[in-house]
C-alpha cells in the first residue's frame, strides 16, 4: 500500500470517528434536556382572555386540596400541641398563595411556616412556657419552688407556706440554676406527687 492510499484511509477514520463522537454528544445533550423539562409542572392559570401556562414547581403554591396545620411548641418543655387544621376549599383566600404569602397571613397570630409542601402547610408558633396544667419545678427569689401552670401555660404558686422549699439555689450547681431557670423537660410533671419526687435531686 502506497503513501497516497494509506493516507486516504486516514482520513476517512478520522471523519468516522468525529462523526460518531458528535452524534454521541448531541445525543446525551438531547436525553438531559428532556429530563429537565419533564422535572418542570405546568400549571395552567385561567385568566379573561382564555389559558396562560407557566412554569412552576409542584410545591411552590397551595393547592385546592391542601390544608393547613396549626401546632404550638411550649419551647420550656419542648412539647408540641396541633391546634387546628383548616381547609383550603374552605377557604378560597388560600387557594394558589406561595409560602410567604401564607406567612405573611398568619404572621400577626406569631406563627411562622415549618413546614410547606402544595399538600400541607405546617405553621409552628414558639411560646416560652410550659404545658397548660402541669406541676413544674421552678426558682422564687432564692428558693426552689413548684409552680402550677393555668388552661394558658402561665405559672402561677397554688400554697406559698408548703409550694416555697427550704431548698437555696446557692447550693445549686450553675447548669441546675440554668435549667430551673430557662425551662426543661425534666421539671415538667403531671401530678404533684411526681414534682415532689423531684425535688430528691436537691435535698
């Protein structure tokens, strides 16, 4: 085989080779852009002069069939409590509003959004207390005392002569002082007999 010929051969297998290298790129490129836009949702807004489409995600507004969850979190025990729900079809000031929108409505009440999905919104509002009606450990001047929480959370001492220990807070390490303080689950109790119990930990 001469020079010419080989030469010849050369050049056809690289045009072969560019040929299916570019095929193969345009053909991954293809198959991503499709991927793509099938992750896109195309809701259809309905306005006077017939349909308008545009994209948006799945998530990013309340839908018809959503609702909303309303929860407490008494932040010095740590518990959460539902509220309410309410239902969007009940309610077609909901219907389409996005997650600031939603929080922006509920801000006043001093709920914020937790949780948001086109399905359920979850709006969480933080209250430094207690659970309602429960016996809890806390300090009253510098004695450890039990206090009873109302139907709101609020603290309140039920019999000062026997709710008022002998127990000084001076003889507390700094944590327990922290903790009886701020609020802790430890200190939260449903009968009597069990924050009585607790008070072990410092006789």
């Amino acid at each position: 085989m001469d020079i010419k010929k080989r030469n010849v051969i050369i050049i056809l297998i690289s045009f072969v080779v560019l040929f299916v290298s570019i095929y193969y790129i345009a053909l991954v490129r293809t198959k991503s852009s499709k991927a793509d836009s099938s992750k896109r949702q195309v809701n259809s807004l309905e306005d006077g002069n017939g349909s308008v489409t545009v994209g948006s995600n799945k998530d990013g507004v309340l839908s018809k069939e959503g609702k909303l969850v309303f929860k407490l979190q008494y932040t010095k025990g740590g518990d959460f409590v539902k509220v309410r729900e309410e239902n969007v079809k009940d309610s077609l000031e909901l219907e389409g509003k996005d997650r600031k929108q939603i929080e922006n409505m509920y801000k006043e009440e001093g709920y914020e959004v937790e949780k948001f999905t086109s399905a359920q919104v979850t709006l969480l509002k933080k209250i430094d207390k207690y659970m309602p009606n429960k016996y809890v450990l806390g300090i009253k001047g510098d004695k450890i005392a039990i206090y009873r929480t109302d139907e709101n959370g609020n603290m309140y001492i039920e019999d000062e002569q026997k709710d008022i220990t002998d127990i000084k807070i001076n003889r507390l390490k700094e944590q327990d002082i922290e903790m009886l303080t701020k609020g802790n689950k430890y200190f939260q109790c449903d009968t009597r007999e069990e924050v009585e119990s607790r008070l072990g930990d410092y006789e």
